[in-house]
C-alpha cells in the first residue's frame, strides 16, 4: 500500500486535533492526531468497550518523527504507571483490554495491569519474520495480556474458532469424528487457546502493508475484536500508528477511535479505513472463521483480490474506487 503526497494533504484535513468534541457520537469512528498522553484527560467517562493498547516496546525505535528509547525494565514499569491508570476512567465496567508487549518489557506491562484491572490470561502469537541469533535463541514470539475491568465480561469463543487441516482423519462408525469432510479438504474447528501460530506478519505483496516498523497482522487485530465486542461496540487505540484496529473495526462493524501522534501514520490510518468501506477481506479470515496459516487455496473467499495492487486514491486506473468530496 503507498500514500501519495496528494492523499497525505487531503486526508491530514479530515484528522481529529485538540481540542476534542465533547460529543461521543463527534469522536466515533474518528481518528486523532496528537500526543496521546495529552488526549486523555479530554476523553469522556465510561465510553470505550473495547481497548486495545500497543505501546512503544522497551526498544530503541524510530516512529516516523518520534524515537523511543530503551531504558531499564523498572523505568519501563514506571512509565507504564505513570499512564494506564489514566485509561481506566474511560473504559466501561463491562470493557476488555488487551496489551501488546515483547518478552522484555511483558513483565513490567503484567506487573502494572495487575494492579488496575483484572488479568486473565496471556496470549503468546508466534512472528515467523526475525533474525536468527548466533550466541541467543532467535525471537520470534510476543504477548498480548488479557485483562477486564470486572467479572461481568463478553467473550465469543464461537467467532474465533481456527479451522484446521485434520492429518490423521479418525472416523466413528464410519463418520467423521469431531471433523468434517467437504469439497475443500478434511477440516476441524478447533477452540482458540493463548498460544497463536496461524499469523503472518505482514509483508511488501500483502494489500494492508504499509511503511510502519512494527504494524500488527489484520487477522490478529480481528481475533480481539470477534472475541471481546459486539457489532457497534467502540474500540479505542490511543497508539493506532497506520490504522490496523481502525480498519479492521470498520470491517467488521465496530466503531473505533483511534489516537496518532505521527500525522503521516495517521494518514496512512485514515485512508486504510476510507479503504476498508468496501473492502472487507482480511487475510486469514474466510466464510466466518479464522485459517491456519498456508491454508488459502483452500478458503471460500467472498471477495477475490489482486495482492499485487498498490491502492492509491488519486491516480488513474486505481484498482480501488473511493468516493470523496472534492473541493469546488
């Protein structure tokens, strides 16, 4: 996916600033450009169902214009403290939370969390991109930290079924056993567990990549919001960087609010959900359930794609066809 200059002015107008609509129905479906410490305060009480929070990891990393450095583990736990407790006023007593982390900061994040809300599990999702290492084992795997504000919680265990090829297909009185046989292949769905194998870290020929140094797999943003919202719920990401749980809510009929502090991310953002109007795939995600990894010849596709296509709104012969007020 590419952003050209012309669409960087003209979706940098459409962006959120402060001061804030006090209005929720102003701030749904909206994405914020801004610093997302000095955006808190300004939000309103009890409004988010579902938060999703990917932080800066405690890594030395350039974000477009901004740099997070590393410091130490106890200096990343306080800087967490100094923050989330900020974001609890905002959830409802019914909200979910999920916090993203790499091993060297997932301790200091748990530690935190626990002190505010409930946790209840830890999802641990597999990158298979990464560097091999010579002296360390390579690391290739993440957290996501399951939490909720109470005990009064939604979870649809049935939307986030994976589908997966049976290899050694066990029949009962010559039926399928806990399987079914279709005109695709042997299939079981199986339960979702906190140990998550199927992801593809998205690359240069997939549709949703953009320039983003650390951007989340559509298809994991979508297993949190299938598992802990309904449709219209409001799913907020104060760190939204190129827009994934925005275009992904979109796609799946939730609304969302989104925070950046980069503007050329926050174009990126605004034109993945101008884009996910009408384009609703998500890669991994087919016929209502979610597919084991290298499983796509084999999936019921809705909608058939060109992965080659680099979407921009303003140039000729785009495979996409956004309508936007022009300007007289």
């Amino acid at each position: 996916m590419v952003l050209s200059e012309a669409e960087k002015i003209f979706f940098a107008e459409r962006l959120l600033r402060l001061p804030l609509p006090k209005s929720l129905d102003e701030l749904a479906n909206q994405i914020v450009c801004g610093d997302a410490f000095a955006i808190f305060p300004e939000l309103p009480k009890r409004f988010v169902d579902l938060l999703i929070l990917d932080p800066p990891y405690n890594l030395t990393k350039k974000f477009g214009g901004e740099t997070f450095r590393e410091m130490t583990l106890a200096e990343y736990e306080k800087w967490f403290e100094s923050w989330f407790p900020k974001l609890v006023p905002v959830l409802k007593p019914t909200a979910t939370i999920y916090v993203c982390g790499d091993w060297k900061s997932s301790a200091a994040l748990h530690r935190v969390l626990e002190r505010h809300v409930i946790v209840r599990n830890r999802i641990t999702w597999e990158r298979e991109k990464g560097r091999g290492a010579k002296s360390n084992w390579k690391n290739a795997s993440e957290d996501i930290w399951f939490c909720t504000v109470s005990d009064d919680i939604y979870f649809n265990v049935e939307a986030v079924k994976l589908k997966r090829r049976v290899i050694a297909p066990y029949k009962e009185n010559g039926l399928p056993k806990d399987w079914e046989e279709t005109h695709e292949g042997d299939f079981r769905l199986t339960h979702p567990s906190n140990l998550w194998t199927d992801l593809t870290v998205p690359f240069w020929s997939m549709p949703e990549n953009t320039d983003h140094p650390t951007q989340k797999p559509e298809k994991l943003v979508a297993k949190l919001i299938l598992a802990s919202s309904r449709p219209n719920d409001l799913v907020f990401d104060p760190f939204l960087g190129s827009g994934t749980t925005a275009a992904v809510a979109k796609k799946l009929g939730r609304k969302f609010l989104g925070v950046e502090i980069d503007e050329t991310y926050a174009c990126w953002a605004a034109k993945r959900v101008e884009l996910a109007g009408y384009e609703k795939n998500i890669q991994g995600y087919s016929g209502g359930v979610f597919w084991e990894r290298n499983s796509l010849n084999f999936q019921e596709r809705e909608l058939k794609e060109d992965s080659s296509a680099q979407p921009a709104l303003f140039e000729p012969h785009t495979p996409y066809k956004v309508h936007s007020r022009q300007k007289k």
